[in-house]
C-alpha cells in the first residue's frame, strides 16, 4: 500500500494490553480493503479491551458515536426484547402465537410457535405485498397498520430440502414487533423497550426507531458495486485484492447457494418497502425513523459490543440486571440445527445462531460460517455488521462498517476480528 493511501485513513482509538494485535489488523484492514468508515468494539470481562474506529475518506464527521444502520445484526435485539417477556413470566417460547395475538392464526397461522418464529420456521419469509415507510413508525404500527397484513397474510414454506427453516431477513422483526406489542403489559413497540429498558440504562447506541433530531448521527452505508466486486476478484490477494475472496471462491459459494434458491418463497416476492429500488433505500430517513428491527436498527459498534457485553455476562451488568437468568437460560436453550439456504444455521428457541466448530465433514460454507466464531452467540448484517457474544470468554463483539460487501455472506471480513480477539483472549487465560 502506498503511503499516500495510507495517510488517507484516520485510524483512532485504544486497545488493552494484550490485545495490540487486533489493533494492527485493524490498520492493515482498512488501509488496503475497499472500507469507507468503520467501527470495531470489543470487551472482556466488563472491561472494554478494543475501541477503535476509522475513516478511509478522512470523514470529519465519523466518530466513535456514529450510528449506521446495522442490518440483519438488529435480530438479536429484537431477540432480547421477546426474552424480556419470558423473564417477566409474560411469554413462552414453546407457546403458539396465537395465545398471545388470536387474529394471527388466520390463513394457516395457528398451530405457529413463538420459537418457530425465532428460528425463522414461520412460512412469511417474504410478504405479499411492500409496505409503506411511514406505517412502521411507532405511532401508526400501533394502529395495527402493520398487523392487520400479517393477520391476513397466508404461510408458506420453502420446498427441497425437508427443512421450514427459509431466512426471514426483514419480515421476522415486522412480525416479532407486533407479538412484543401485544404481550408488554405497556404496548410499548420494540424500539420504545429498547431505548427504555436497554439503551438509555446502558449508555449504549443502539436504536430502533431513530427520532427526526438524530438522523443526523447516522453515518450512510454504501454498498460496493457488484462489478468493482467481481473486478476485485480476479486479482490474487497479493496483488491487492480489496474484496475478502477471489472470483473462485464466490462462485463456488454461488453455486452452493443456487440450488436452494430456486425453492426460495422469496423468489419474484415484491420489495419488503414500497419505492424500494436498491440496497440504498436502507439510507432514506424514513426507513430510519421506522421500526424494521431485522434490518434497519441504527447503532455503533460501542453500543452493541456494551449490549453484548451485558449478554455474554448472562443478562447482568454492574449493578443492573437486564435479564434474569431464567430469561437468559431459555433465550440460549435448544440450539436446533437446519440449513436455511445458504448453510446450516443452529438457531436457539430465543432467535439466536450458537457458532460452534465445524465438523471435518462439513463442507466450506459451514466451515466458513463457524470457525473463527466458535463459541459466540448471535448474528451479523448484511454485508458486514457483526454484533455477538461469548458467555464463556466474557467477550461482547461489535463490528459496524458502512461499506457493505454483499458477496461476503458470511460476513468473513468480521470475522477476522473474532478469531483475533479470541486467540488474544486464549493467551491470556493460559
């Protein structure tokens, strides 16, 4: 790299004693892949041990408080909000969804569980129809704008493979916020609990829901061009390839991918909003403003490494508790696993992936997904946000980039970071 390019990276921030090698991969990360802005955030043992953020373009208004939109990452905040319930007695996961919300089990719906909705078993990996924007705000989601589509909506399941399981990568928050709604004894949305009962007790940013003086604070995402992508990967690494993986290995992801695709209920599915042409849409304040907890919560790596941290201390953090240990217990319990299109996912009844090692007979999508995660509870976003724990190191994770690199589904660029501060963490507790 340069040196003219690696002054145009501004990167900032501290790192603990032990954990200096996470920094210089930070540096080199950033100075020679195609990133923009980036946040990482990491703690151990209550103790933040990584806190580092940078700015490819020199952008003056990048801050460790930046917020941007985190994507599929958001999952587990709803998943800690439905948690909530179960702790206060309030919800079980085993339940079927209809006990809580009747006019649900229309149109096939009612032998649906709680769980089967958290490990996207649900049948609406799509809807019938794009919503609008402005129906998601809190205000008007509780008019039942939102509601009254699901109610009516009908169930479908994804054929080949045996498996309900099919990625309900927008919708599983649309429908997880009206049973949260209906069970909390205040009505409050998703976004109102999180900012009430999590965020502002933490100090952390994590928002569903931003409000109009605030859209300011979000730094906009930027989704990489799939011909510089393909550009990119046909260089070797050692030529300065800016993309994770060469042109071979994203086609042998691909043709994995492909066959399952062609069963996808999502396939000619209309855009999850109205007037949704592209990845970018994600960038428009409205979307912001409203509560699409799968994949539009706003939140910097700061915020979700503390959350995680919370977590990964079994719902528990200075003196506060956030979720009892019962919720935290059942939230983990029975990790099932099944493929859900891309690689076999091993979601808990609470909505959240265990990583564990991949097997000698898994194949590379597996090993892809997993190793380098071992242990670590959670989710990512598209194209590249991370957040995630690991109860038994203590670690709380949170990676948010603002350049998105949709051919990296498996969000291996973060992953880098995971397997780094985990071998820094096994040193230590040698």
């Amino acid at each position: 790299m340069s040196g003219s390019t690696a002054k145009r990276c501004r990167v900032q921030g501290t790192v603990a004693p032990g954990f200096e090698s996470v920094k210089r991969l930070f540096e080199h990360e950033m100075q020679t892949m195609a990133e923009k802005n980036a946040q990482l955030c990491v703690y151990h043992k209550a103790e933040r041990v990584v806190d580092l953020w940078a700015s490819v373009e020199d952008d003056a208004g990048f801050s460790p408080d930046s917020i941007v939109n985190i994507f599929s990452s958001g999952k587990s905040l709803e998943a800690i909000a439905i948690a909530s319930l179960v702790g206060r007695g309030l919800l079980d996961y085993q339940a079927k969804i209809v006990d809580y919300w009747p006019e649900f089990g229309a149109n096939g719906k009612g032998e649906l569980t709680v769980a089967e909705l958290m490990r996207h078993e649900a049948g609406m990996a799509a809807f019938n129809t794009s919503l609008d924007a402005e129906d998601l705000l809190a205000e008007n989601i509780k008019q039942n704008r939102v509601g009254r589509i699901i109610e009516n909506h009908p169930v479908k399941f994804r054929r080949g493979n045996g498996s309900t399981r099919e990625y309900h990568a927008v919708t599983r928050g649309w429908i997880v916020n009206e049973v949260f709604r209906r069970v909390d004894p205040g009505g409050r949305t998703i976004g109102e609990f999180l900012s009430e009962e999590i965020s502002s007790p933490l100090e952390a940013d994590a928002i569903i829901g931003v409000k109009e003086a605030e859209l300011d604070r979000i730094s906009k995402v930027s989704p990489l061009g799939f011909g510089f992508q393909f550009l990119q990967s046909l260089k070797p690494k050692v030529l300065g390839r800016k993309i994770k993986h060469s042109f071979f290995q994203i086609l042998a992801r691909l043709l994995r991918i492909i066959p399952s695709m062609r069963h996808a209920t999502t396939r000619g599915a209309p855009p999850p909003y109205k007037g949704m042409d592209g990845i970018g849409f994600f960038n428009e304040p409205a979307v912001a403003m409203g509560e699409t907890p799968s994949a539009a919560a706003n939140c910097s790596a700061r915020g979700l490494a503390k959350i995680a941290a919370m977590m990964s201390a079994g719902g528990k953090w200075a003196e506060g508790e956030y979720l009892s240990e019962e919720a935290w217990k059942a939230m983990h319990h029975d990790p099932v696993e099944a493929d859900m299109g891309f690689s076999a996912t091993n979601f808990t009844q609470g909505g959240v992936n265990l990583f564990t090692e991949a097997g000698v007979k898994s194949n590379g999508l597996d090993r892809a997904f997993n190793d380098g995660r071992e242990g670590f509870y959670g989710w990512m976003g598209l194209g590249g946000s991370i957040f995630q724990w690991h109860p038994r190191h203590e670690i709380g994770f949170g990676f948010v980039p603002t350049s998105l690199h949709v051919l990296d589904f498996l969000n291996e660029r973060g992953k880098t970071y995971q397997a780094e501060v985990l071998r820094c963490v096994e040193r230590l507790t040698r």
